[in-house]
C-alpha cells in the first residue's frame, strides 16, 4: 500500500499538517496513539470513520519521514552527545556601558554588534 493515496498535506487543513484524507486528523496524533500504546484496532473503533489501512498509512509515511532525516552530527545514525551544543557557544554577558558603545561582551572576545 502505498501511504500517498491516504495521507495529505493541505495548508488549508491543520497548518500544512499531514493529515488522513477526509479528515482532520493528523499523522502525528495517530502515531502517539500508537506510541501510547493504543492498537490499530482501538484506534479504528474510537474513530469510526477511519480504516485499519489508514493506521497504516501513518505509520508507512511516519517510516519515510524517519528514513530521510539527517543527522545533525553528520556521523550516521548517531546522535550528538548531550550538551555538546551547548558547550561549543560562548557564554554572552552584559556588562554596564555596553548599550552606549553597541558592544556585546562575550566569555571569549568582544566585537561590534550588526
């Protein structure tokens, strides 16, 4: 099955959200069902307008979502260390008279703000 003949995006419906067709209930809401621990079948009786293959759906186009992320590491799969962002910024500080002359002081250096 392919998800594309049961999952939309509209900016009309839901802010551009992936939604199933003819309805307003979106991709994500299904998925933390799911994740929640809810069954296809639960989902399909709470929401008797939809489909066991519309859960399907969410979770085949959930799966191609999933396929092409990137990393932000760069490095596969893996995921950057924890804090290892927030390390790597230099801490900003103020300092009195900065407003007067526009200049930032960081822990690091001072230069001219733009």
């Amino acid at each position: 099955m392919d998800w594309r003949e049961r999952i939309v995006i509209d900016p009309a419906v839901l802010v551009g959200k992936p939604v199933i067709r003819g309805t307003r209930i979106a991709v994500e809401f299904v998925i933390d069902l799911l994740g929640r621990g809810w069954t296809p079948e639960q989902i399909v009786r709470e929401f008797d307008h939809l489909a066991a293959e519309d859960v399907q759906a969410c979770l085949a186009y959930a799966g191609e979502v999933l396929k092409s992320e990137r990393t932000r590491s760069g490095r596969g799969t893996e995921a950057p260390p924890a804090g290892r962002d927030q390390a790597a910024r230099p801490k900003v500080t103020a300092r009195a008279g900065d407003a007067s002359t526009n200049v930032v002081r960081t822990s690091r250096r001072s230069r001219p703000c733009s």
